[in-house]
C-alpha cells in the first residue's frame, strides 16, 4: 500500500478520535477519489499517481475559489480555502518561483532550446522534473517568460 494512502488512513481515525468534521469529510473524499481510480484502474497506485489525484483535487479547490471570488460569495470562499488547506498538508512542498525558474534554465541548456517553437520540449522534461513540487500554469508561464 503506497505511504500517501496509509498517511491519510491514519489521519482520518484521528480526525475521527477529534471530532474534527471538517477534515474528516475532505480526508474521506481524497480517499475516495483514490479508491476510485484504483477501482477503474485495476491496480494498486503508486505515490506519484495519488499524488497527481491530490493535485486534481487540490485545483479543482482553486478553481472553485476563484469562481465564488467572482459571485461575491465569501462564505464559500472561506470553505473552499479551508478544504484546500487540508489537501495541501498531503501534497510534496510546493518549489518556489525561483527554484522552478533555475530548472528551467538549465533544461532550456539541457534540449537546447532558442525559440517559443521548443516550448513542447522544455516543458515536458520540466515537468518530468518537477513532478508534484510545482503546477503546470506556473511552470508554463516561466518556461513562456525565458522563450519568449
């Protein structure tokens, strides 16, 4: 069983133990989430692969923020960010701007990247490096930013 999901198991019978609903409700979902995909998967997951669950889920936290930021609605704004908080505590850390912007340049040397044409290039072995430590639409950004 990976480490990430015996992780949130024992998180949930604790927060079980506490009474704290709230992080039971999103500790259960994540966990059905990966039951879900094990199921239609047909395979024990690996790390990486929930890991790439929780980062759905975690964007999906984000995208709802921002829509209910747009409606005016700052009481769900509150719930979501606190969903998101506890889903980000089973996330890798995050790398910084910098961090990312450093992996870059060395992997636009590394494919010899010159133009926006090798954009493809860059972020697929960008990503490969950064697995689960930074998102897509940042490393995109970057990556557009020093090839433009």
């Amino acid at each position: 069983m990976s480490q990430i999901l015996k992780k949130l198991q024992e998180e949930m019978k604790i927060s079980m133990k506490q009474g704290d609903k709230d992080r039971l409700s999103v500790i259960r979902m994540l966990i059905s989430e990966i039951k879900k995909v094990q199921i239609d998967s047909k395979k024990e997951l690996s790390d990486e692969e929930i890991i790439t669950i929780i980062q759905r889920y975690a964007k999906q936290r984000k995208e709802s923020i921002k829509q209910y930021k747009e409606a005016g609605r700052e009481d769900l704004v509150e719930k979501e960010e606190k969903e998101l908080s506890i889903v980000q505590e089973f996330l890798p850390e995050q790398l910084s701007e910098e961090e990312i912007e450093k992996i870059v340049d060395e992997t636009i040397k590394e494919v010899g990247a010159t133009s926006i044409k090798d954009m493809g290039k860059v972020m697929k072995s960008v990503l490969e490096k950064v697995k689960g430590q930074a998102e897509g639409s940042v490393v995109s950004a970057i990556v557009k930013k020093k090839l433009s």
